[in-house]
C-alpha cells in the first residue's frame, strides 16, 4: 500500500514538473504591427495583414496597428504610441523598420522588436530573413519553360530583390539562349505604372510570360495579365485565384512566419539577432502550379523543391548565394 501512495506521488510530482517545464515562458497579451504602406496591396501587406489576424486568434491577444508609417520620425512615434499600449512584441513589415527599431530598443527594453529583412543591433531586436531566392530560382524556371517567344519580362521594385536574382538565374538554367526584360519602379509603394510597363513589354519586345515582383505594381499588373490572357508568375501570395495564367507563385508565407515568431516568445526561446528562414521551414513555397504548364515539368518542380529542402542545392547542383542584399533601396 505504501509502495503504490509513494509511486502515486512521484508519478503527481512528475506531472507537476512537466507542465510547469512545458507551459509558455511570456504570456503574449499585446502585440503591435506597423506597415510601412497599405494593408490592402494584395501582396505584401495582405500577408502580413493575415498573419496579425492569426495570432490575434489563436493567442486572444489585444493588437494594435498603424498602416503608411515610412519615415524614421513616424516610426520612431509609432514606437512611443506602442508603448504607451503596453506592447511586447511589436513586429515591422519591411526593412524600412531596422534602423529606426535598433535607434529607440535601449530605451523600450520591455518591447520585443521583429523586423522582416535589415540588421540587429539590440539584444531586443530579431531580423527574419524570409529567403526567397531558390524560390525565385524555380519561378524562373516555370518562365522560361512556359515562354514560347523566348521573351520573358520582370516589372519588380528593386533589382537586388533575392526573389528576383533567383528568377533570372533560373530561367537561364531552364533556357540559356532565353532574353530577360527588366523594369524596377525603385518603389514598394503603389505606382500606376505596372499595367503600362506590362503593355510595352508584351507589344513592343514580344514578351510573353510576366513576373510582377513588387508590392505597388502587382496587383494592376496581375488583374491586366487576367484580362488579357497573359501567362504570369505569381508573387508572395499563392496568386492562382487569378486564373490558371498563373503558371505558379513565388509565395513568402508571411502569416506563418508572424505565428513562428510568437511561438518563440511565449516559449521564452524569441532572442535579438537573426533569423534565417526560408523553404527548409516551410516558410516559402511555390503555391499552386497551372494546368497549363505538362504534368511532366510540373512533377520536375515538385522534385527540384523537395531536393533543395532536403539538400540546400538547386536544380543546377550549386547553393544559393551565400550572400546577396534583400530588398536594399538602391
């Protein structure tokens, strides 16, 4: 008898300790967002739109946000505004948010600052690098694949986009002899011009596949590539809603990563720095692939992604680059 009341308290002791062990370090109550243009761009911003709503859900957390805050004196009140909320974890869609979060963390060491692409220079401040390169690398391919003229165009916002480097070079992979035409509106904002740029490409250089690779122009360029039946490569978001002229979408899943970072704080494991995060965490993919594109090179795509998670190689047997600048305004 004695013998079972001691195995029944060790056995309560132990359950004891693994719930206090197992349970959330930081209880994640309020939690802030600022984007750096419109939630509503249909890429970027949507995403990250999605992605507050979802731990607003699952975590029953009060949030806070404010859209169109670029300059570093709106953010830096931005930042006196979250505080005054008691918020935690403040999260900035874009590397716009580096500089000014690293300049204010000493004086907010009670907030959590994440920031997707830039630089830490704060033991409170976390960079998450979304790498869409290889990703990039097979949309390229999907291009060139697809392309009958041999012309394919990208309409982006900056040329050192990763998404973009890797598009090009997987489409010279896929086709050596195929002709790039590049346009880079040198802005995430909203530019009226996408649908023009679109039109020169495909009246005047006989360009036949699009990758619309910018926050401010996709969506205008998406909706004329649907009107006009014009094959395109998708951006951040699965974009096959669109029509099956989406051959497939470089997809950077910006609500999953948001969810990663808030596991991390309430683990009590979210620490300054970076964080490198890409297809191998299932934080990029390919979204959903045409019917107009043979099942052939469709299951090709399948097994060159499953490859590069496994093995960090690319269809060509190299690593992606070691090194490039995401998203730098230049």
């Amino acid at each position: 008898m004695k013998k079972i009341s001691l195995l029944l308290i060790l056995v309560a002791v132990l359950l004891v300790a693994i719930f206090m062990f197992s349970r959330p370090q930081h209880r994640l109550a309020t939690i802030g967002f600022l984007f750096p243009d419109s939630m509503y761009d249909q890429t970027w911003g949507t995403e990250g739109y999605k992605g507050m709503l979802e731990i607003a859900q699952s975590y029953d957390t009060a949030f806070f946000y404010e859209q169109n805050i670029n300059t570093s004196e709106e953010i830096k009140t931005a930042v006196k505004r979250m505080a005054d909320r008691n918020v935690q974890v403040l999260y900035g869609q874009g590397m716009e948010f580096s500089d000014a979060f690293n300049e204010v963390a000493a004086k907010y060491p009670h907030i959590h600052f994440v920031v997707f692409n830039g630089e830490s220079k704060a033991d409170n401040v976390t960079i998450v690098n979304l790498d869409a390169y290889a990703m990039g690398y097979l949309g390229g391919m999907a291009a060139a694949h697809q392309s009958r003229t041999g012309h394919i165009g990208v309409i982006g916002s900056f040329k050192t986009q990763p998404e973009i480097e890797g598009f090009k070079d997987g489409a010279r992979y896929e086709n050596k002899a195929i002709k790039l035409h590049e346009y880079y509106v040198k802005t995430f904002s909203y530019d009226s011009r996408g649908t023009d740029i679109a039109e020169d490409f495909i009246k005047k250089k006989n360009v036949d596949v699009l990758f619309p690779a910018g926050d401010g122009i996709n969506a205008d360029i998406m909706s004329y590539a649907r009107d006009n039946n014009i094959n395109v490569i998708g951006f951040i978001s699965d974009q096959s809603n669109y029509g099956p002229q989406v051959l497939m979408s470089v997809q950077v899943k910006i609500p999953a990563a948001y969810m990663k970072v808030a596991e991390l704080y309430e683990e009590g494991r979210l620490q300054g720095g970076q964080l490198d995060w890409g297809i191998r965490e299932d934080l990029v993919g390919m979204g959903k692939l045409s019917k107009r594109m043979d099942a052939q090179f469709s299951q090709q795509l399948k097994k060159e992604l499953a490859h590069y998670k496994e093995t960090n190689l690319l269809p060509g047997g190299q690593e992606p680059p070691a090194e490039h600048d995401a998203y730098h305004q230049d």
